[in-house]
C-alpha cells in the first residue's frame, strides 16, 4: 500500500489490515473524511432504532386510522 503522511493501517490479529489510523490535526476538514464519519454515524443511528418498511407502515396506520373509526 501507498504511504500517506497521517494514514496508518494497522494489522489485525490475523494479519489482515483491519485497522486506519487517521490523524485528526492534519485531516480533520478533510470533506471526505467528513462524508465518511457522517455515514458511519448515521449508520449507527439506524442500527440502534426500529424503522419498518413501506408495507408495514402502512398496514399499521391502517389499523390505527380503523381503530380511531369505531
């Protein structure tokens, strides 16, 4: 791999190289690096909450709106 000024990848036990190392003074407003750590906590956001898919919102408020009808 090519070498970049304050990029280190590190080895995992195995040694495959699992790990970046990024140093945050030299790269911080960094746009890209910005998309990245956006994703990466986005993608955490929704692995911690309950989202339903189109059908399933729908069956459900259906059966909300019925309910409030009776």
């Amino acid at each position: 791999m090519t070498k970049v000024a304050g990029i280190q990848f590190e080895r995992n036990t195995s040694g495959r190289t699992g790990y970046v190392r990024i140093n945050l003074d030299k790269y911080a407003n960094n746009e890209v690096l910005q998309d990245f750590l956006d994703g990466v906590e986005a993608e955490k956001i929704l692995m911690t909450e309950d989202f339903l898919d189109a059908g399933a919102f729908f069956r459900k408020e259906n059966q909300r709106r019925v309910s409030l009808n009776m």
